[in-house]
C-alpha cells in the first residue's frame, strides 16, 4: 500500500486528475455492465414471463369452465357409419382402399363389438391408409395386431388384428 500511496503522491496535479476520472469511469463502465445491465434485463424478463403466464392462466381458466360445462361439442369429429355394423363398416372400407383381396378371415365376436381380421400378402402401405381412415372417419380402433413381414415380397405383410369401436 505505501508503494502506491508514494507512487500516487509523485504524480503531477494533473496526472492524479486524469487517473481519477478515468478510474472513476472506469468503475462507472464495470458497474453498469457487469450489475446495472444484467439486473434490468432479468427484471424485463421475469415481467414478460409474468404477462405471459397470466395470459396462459386466463386461457385455461377459459378451457376448465368450458370442459366443467360440457366439453367442445361442436369440436368432436362427426363419426361415419355410426348406424352400421363394425363387420360392414371394415367390409366396405377395405373394398374402398383396394385390400379386401388380401382379407383371408373376418370373424365378428358374438356380440359384435370386435372383429378380428387376417391378411395375408396385403400391401403395408395401403393397410396404413385403411387404418388411419377406419380410425379418423368410423372411430374404430384397433384392440390387438401382430404384423409380419413377407420376406421375399418388398412392402408386403401378414397381419392379424382385432377391431373395436
């Protein structure tokens, strides 16, 4: 400490006012960006954060109220084929996407709810299709599947599935 304060005490008048501000500007530079700044920006960040959570709040206050008094029901998807039967909903469907001829079994449960299905050399491709449409547009849903692949034949499979709705 004493060599700064001899260091110190032999500089000009002049030179100690130059050190002085620059070491106060200096101090004032630090300050700001290494406090000030960093302060203030997790301040606006936390108050954005806010806005937005409240905005999420208020949406699903909106959504609780509106599931407490029944649900979207001008939302849910009208339902194809709802008056027909399981068996004849995948029989029309399967003649539609072009696998009814891969079909080697369609066996309906006693009471009709499920339905099981083999096929056999059926295009992997167009039974992805048939599904997706059977689940989107009918609301049958698929209970159980085992699928193979044909090893000599590209994109081909057995497969084994039980429908239900």
């Amino acid at each position: 400490m004493d060599k700064l304060k001899k260091y110190w005490l032999g500089l000009q008048e002049r030179e100690r006012i130059t050190l002085g501000i620059g070491g106060m500007l200096a101090f004032l530079i630090v300050f700001y960006m290494a406090i000030w700044r960093p302060w203030h920006h997790a301040i606006d960040y936390m108050e954005n954060s806010v806005q937005a959570l409240r905005s999420n709040l208020v949406w699903m206050r909106q959504q609780s109220d509106m599931l407490a008094a029944g649900g979207a029901t001008a939302s849910k998807p009208q339902i194809r084929g709802a008056n027909q039967s399981l068996i004849s909903v995948i029989e029309q469907t399967a003649n539609r996407q072009k696998i009814s001829q891969s079909i080697q079994q369609l066996t309906p449960s006693a009471n009709g709810a499920e339905v099981r299905v083999v096929l056999e050399d059926v295009n992997f491709n167009l039974w992805i299709t048939w599904i997706d449409s059977l689940f989107k547009q009918y609301g049958v849903d698929i209970k159980q599947i085992t699928a193979e692949r044909v090893e000599d034949k590209p994109n081909t499979a057995e497969i084994r599935v039980t429908f239900v709705r």
